[in-house]
C-alpha cells in the first residue's frame, strides 16, 4: 500500500473532502491512514486505538463514501457505550456529510422521549448512532429496522463491556446480517472483547495504534506544581494571566465536580457543571449555553466529556489527573480541533506526581514546568 500523507491519497469523493477542507481538518491520523483503506475495500476491522486518535472520522469516512442515498434502509449501525458520545458522532458525521444532498442519520439514546425517536426513524436514516440499550429496545418495538446494515460499528467496546452491555452487544449482532463488515475500535483489549473478535470478526484485520503526538496537533501541554488547596486559584490566576475565555475544567467524581463548580462561582468565574446525575435535557441546555459562549468554564467528569465537541475550546485543566491514561489523551484531545491549537494543565499535588509521571510515561509527551 502506497503511504497515506493526506486525504487526497485516499481517493476520497469530492463532497467529503470539500468538507475536510471547510473543517480545517488536513491530515489523516494514524488512525485513519490505517482504517479508511481497509474499510473502504470491505474489510472488518479491529482496532486498538486510544480515545482522541481521530476515530469518527476513521470508521465515519468509509461509510459516508457507500451509502446509497436512494435506499430507505438503515446502512450503517454505529454503538457507543453513552448518550454524550452518540451525540458527538452523530454531528461530527453531519459535519463530514455537509455537501452530501440527501444524508440523514439519527441518535437513539436513553433519557431521550421515544415518540421523538420513532419520529427520526420513520425519515429514514441511512445511518443510526446509538446506545445499545435504546436501540433493542426500539428494534423489538419495531421502530427501526437493522437486518439489512451493511456495516456495524463497535465504538469504545471496552467501555461498553465496562457498563454491562456484553450481551446486549450479542443480541444485536445476532439483529444484524451475517456478512456484514464489523469495525471494532476499543483502547484496550479485555478478554470479552476478545471473545466477540474471535466468534464474530475471523478475518478482520487488526490495527494497534499507540497514542502519537502528532495525533493531538498544537496542543502545548504544560505540568502545574501546586499543593491541593492551591488548585482553584491556580486555575483562576492562568486564566487571568492566558486571557482564557473558554476552558473546561476535568475532575474525577462528581462531588468534586459541584465543589469545583461552586468555587468558581464564587471566585466571579462563571461556570457550568456536567456530570452523571444530571439528566439528558439539562446536560444538551448545557452544551447549547457553552457553545454559544454564555458561560466561561465547564466543570465536567470524563463520563460526560465524551460527547464534548466544541471547536474553540482554548485550554483543559486537570484539575485532578485522570486515573487511567487513555483518559488524559481524550481530555486534552477537547481543544485544538478543527485544525486550531490549544492548551493543556495539569496540576499535580505531591500525591500526583506518580501517575502524572506514568502519564507521561505512557504517552510519550514531555509536557512544560508552567510557573504560575
């Protein structure tokens, strides 16, 4: 195979690369150099790849370039294991479809009225994004109809074996055709996970994609030395001296959400907070509040962040440093998208330093000493 620098070596069709090219978006990932050829030549895949590598548009190209715009079935089946992630591939699959006349694909999720749902489906979606639990739930009610998709994708796998939704993962690969192209992209490999490969995808190709630096392009990733009672006015006194006007703040539970959410109100820093309890209707309030620029600072957990895809996104904090590696490259993988550049902080309290340092590590980043 002839080595892939640009799109315009995957022999793409012109309405997806007029819509890289409005995006900004100008070189393939790794990721997607190694992906789109196999996929484009129907082939299933399984692939090891961090979160934050580029994989919407890895599995999202591949099916845009077959679609056959005419028919009224379902083509395309993406899961995921959130709301927040369905909706994040949902728009960035709208946004990669922009000049396709025709293209219609739809979010099945829970938390969202079923009635509007059905609605959805009765237009015809040639692609359906979903939450396995909803989208059973809708196939045994009869609102939609999978048995004739020509590719199922497995989004964050690893994440849906971690929320329970191995068998649901069975009963629709059982929905689906048996020659379908599958697509399995997962940031580690669990034994489960390794199971559906061998009993489902024989001879799929396999990828491993290590986390790069080029893959997270223009991000200046700085270390913040500071004791654990500092972290707060540490993130105030930053966006005083960067002159920071859209940040998100990253924290590990939910408590420590709020807390950090009420500090920085109180610290004349207007703020939101996004995490599990909050329900669905909030949450996209939220997001639509923080798009248009009416707050400053999102506080969020990881668990809601997944569906956090905002363009001009300055600078992440990590206010606590994420407890898994993975987790650190999706954080700051929320700036510098759409070929813009950002920033990244982690502030690391003395009982920080070593999984700061296994970030590191893992990573291969060599982040700055940011003096505040």
């Amino acid at each position: 195979m002839d080595e892939i620098k640009t799109f315009a070596d995957l022999d793409l069709s012109p309405e997806v690369m007029d819509a890289l090219k409005k995006m900004g978006v100008k070189r393939p990932t790794t990721i997607q150099q190694k992906a789109i050829p196999l996929m484009m030549d129907n082939v299933s895949v399984i692939a090891k790849a961090p979160t934050g590598t580029g994989k919407t548009f890895a599995f999202g190209i591949p099916i845009l370039e077959y679609l056959n715009l005419d028919s009224k079935l379902v083509q395309a089946l993406i899961l995921c294991p959130t709301r927040e992630l369905a909706l994040q591939i949902t728009t960035e699959l709208k946004g990669l479809a922009k000049y396709i006349k025709g293209f219609r694909a739809a979010a099945l999720i829970g938390g969202q009225s079923m009635r509007l749902q059905a609605e959805k489906c009765q237009k015809k979606p040639q692609v359906i994004v979903a939450t396995p639990g909803r989208l059973i739930d809708m196939v045994q009610r009869k609102l939609v109809d999978i048995s004739d998709i020509y590719t199922l994708v497995l989004d964050e796998a690893d994440e849906m074996l971690k929320m329970g939704f191995i068998n649901d993962i069975r009963k629709i690969m059982a929905m689906t055709p048996k020659d379908k192209q599958i697509a399995l992209f997962s940031a580690t490999m669990p034994r489960e996970i390794q199971d559906i490969t061998w009993q489902f995808m024989q001879d799929a190709a396999e990828i491993d994609v290590m986390p790069k630096a080029e893959d997270h392009p223009d991000i200046d990733q700085y270390v913040v030395d500071c004791p654990e009672k500092d972290k707060l006015k540490t993130i105030v006194r930053i966006m005083a001296k960067e002159d920071l006007t859209k940040v998100i703040v990253f924290c590990n539970t939910k408590v420590t959400t709020s807390k950090v959410g009420e500090m920085l109100t109180a610290a004349g820093i207007s703020a939101r907070v996004l995490h599990g309890d909050i329900g669905q209707g909030t949450r996209n309030k939220v997001m639509d509040q923080y798009r248009a620029g009416k707050f400053d600072v999102l506080v969020a957990t990881d668990v809601v962040a997944r569906g956090i895809d905002v363009d001009d996104i300055e600078a992440i904090f990590n206010y606590d440093i994420p407890k898994e590696n993975e987790l650190y490259l999706h954080r700051i993988g929320r700036t510098a998208r759409a070929g813009k550049s950002g920033k990244a902080f982690s502030l690391v309290a003395y009982l920080d330093r070593p999984r700061m340092e296994e970030i590191i590590r893992y990573t291969k980043i060599d982040p700055v000493p940011y003096e505040v």
